[in-house]
C-alpha cells in the first residue's frame, strides 16, 4: 500500500497527461503542415513524436491501473483518457498504412481534445475515487467498458476524418481524386471497427446488466444510447454498401455519428435519469451544445453545392 500511495505522488508530480497534451499539439501542428509542404520530414516528425507521446500516455494509464487495482476505464475521467488513447493507436495505424500525414493529423487532435476533457472532469474531484458496489467487477470494467470504449474511439474517430474531408474539399485544392478515395476508405474501415466494437460492447453490456439488475435491457438512457451507437454505424455502412450515399454523403453522416456518439457518452449522464447516471454535470452541458453546433455547421458545409468548393470549383482559363 505504502508503494501505490508513493507511485500516486509520483504520478501526479510528472502529470503524464499533461505532458502528452502538449506533446500531440505539437505534433498536429507538425501533421497539419505535410498538407500544405508536402515534406516527409514534417510527416515522420509528426509520426514519431505522436509514438513517444503515446507511450507517455500508455505509461500514465498503466500507472493508474496499477494504482487503482483496475481495468483502465473506472469513471468519466478515465474514459476520456482512454478514448484519447484509442483514437490515437488507431490513427497511428492509419499513419503507418497511408503515409499521408491525415492519420497522425487525427490521432494528435482527438489525442489533445480528449485529455482537455479528462483535465476539466478532473477539476471536479479525485479521479481515482471509490467505486459504485455496482461497478465493483474487474471482468466488466475490462470486457464491456474497455470495448464500448474504443467503439466511442473509432465512432469519434471516423467523424473527425470526415472532417478532415470537408475542410480540405471546401476550403482548399489539396482534395483531389486520390485523396477523395483513401479517406473515403478510411472512414468506412473505421466505421465497420466502430460498429463492432460498439455492438459487441452493448451486448456485453446487457449481459452484465442482467446479472446486475436481473434483465437484460430496460431502455435505460445509457442503454439507449450505446443502441443509438450501433444503429448509426450499421445505417451508414449499409447505406454506403447499397449506393444510397455516395463520398460526400458518407462523411455527413460520418461527422453527425460525433453528436450521436457525445450523447451516448455524455450527455446522458446529463439527464440525470436512470441506473447509469453515475455523474451528473450541468456545467458540462452548454461544451456538450458548442460541440453539437460546431458539428451541425460542419454538416451544413458538407452539403453545400460542389461549385462552391475550393477543391471542385473549376479553375478560370486566362485569355490568350
């Protein structure tokens, strides 16, 4: 006990999380400008400094689990370090397929954006408090939790390289045709990684739910919510795979999967209703609304006419 109390200190003085913060910011600045230079130094740059703030990240979730005695999603607080951290594996991956820069681009700004949320939850109190009697299963907290959780990674994920797709195509020239179809490819593979992960979660979810309350689903909200999840995903692969959305209805969908996936994680807990509402946050709230704006107005921008984007307008011939 005497160690863990020790480590605890030690956790905090070297702040891991914030020390990943500031590394990913760095790193989506270095990722951000490989769309413009071109240059491979900048792109490796943004690669390798998003591997070394992840192992930074993966080493203060490792701390926490040992201090904890716990899987590494116990509270609100964790869940968002820990989607932080999916999100960025998974873009590291997609680095190392495409080479692009777009993978690191997202992995460092979901990286930064995730752990600002985790660094406001934790202004609320201990991020390590005691568990619900409820909560108080290991198997759970690393079968069904850590799984809806990096489903929570991926939906954001695919939604945020959406917009990567609609800010280049509107207001730059750098969406071309090659461009167009890897993110495209991007978003409907992490899309089918989101729709499993999201459905095999909720599944287990119920099944815990049973041997916890004695049925298996209630349309309790946070149920509801996880359900909402899976039925978004399922609705933009099938509406993809029968031709019903073509590219850049397919990331509409995609980035509007953002405000689904923020009120199954969130804003339920905002209701203050149901067996799941564990951490009730009216300041939260009107975040959660700027959010759900900003995502709306990115939607609008996507479903503006072809004409008035930068990347499909065509260029003007000068007059011999």
């Amino acid at each position: 006990e005497l160690k863990r109390t020790s480590l605890e200190f030690s956790y905090n003085k070297f702040s891991p999380f914030y020390k990943s913060t500031v590394m990913y910011l760095i790193a989506f600045l270095f990722a951000c400008s490989t769309w413009f230079s071109g240059s491979e130094w900048t792109r490796k740059t943004a690669f390798y400094l998003i591997v070394l703030s992840a192992i930074v990240h993966t080493g203060g979730l490792i701390t926490r689990m040992y201090i904890e005695g716990r899987p590494p999603v116990t509270n609100l607080y964790s869940s968002a370090v820990f989607v932080g951290w999916g999100a960025v594996l998974l873009g590291l991956i997609i680095e190392r397929i495409y080479k692009d820069g777009v993978g690191a681009a997202i992995a460092s700004i979901v990286g930064v954006l995730s752990l600002i949320v985790a660094h406001n939850l934790a202004l609320s109190g201990d991020t390590m408090g005691v568990l619900r009697a409820v909560l108080d299963t290991n198997f759970w907290l690393a079968t069904h939790v850590v799984i809806i959780t990096l489903g929570y990674a991926s939906t954001f994920f695919s939604g945020f390289l959406a917009i990567v797709y609609i800010m280049r195509g509107f207001f730059t020239r750098s969406l071309d045709k090659d461009t167009s179809k890897s993110l495209t490819r991007m978003v409907y593979g992490v899309v089918c990684f989101s729709t499993l992960f999201s459905f095999v979660g909720t599944i287990l979810g119920g099944i815990w739910a049973d041997q916890s309350w004695g049925r298996f689903w209630g349309w309790d909200p946070k149920e509801n919510g996880a359900l909402l999840i899976v039925i978004w995903n399922a609705i933009i692969l099938h509406a993809r795979w029968g031709g019903m959305i073509r590219e850049r209805g397919l990331m509409n969908l995609a980035v509007f999967g953002n405000i689904v996936t923020a009120f199954s994680w969130f804003g339920v807990n905002m209701l203050n209703v149901g067996l799941h509402s564990y951490g009730f946050m009216d300041a939260a709230f009107k975040w959660l609304m700027i959010f759900n704006a900003s995502q709306i107005l990115i939607m609008a921008i996507g479903i503006m006419p072809l004409s008035t984007w930068a990347s499909f307008r065509s260029t003007p011939t000068k007059a011999a």
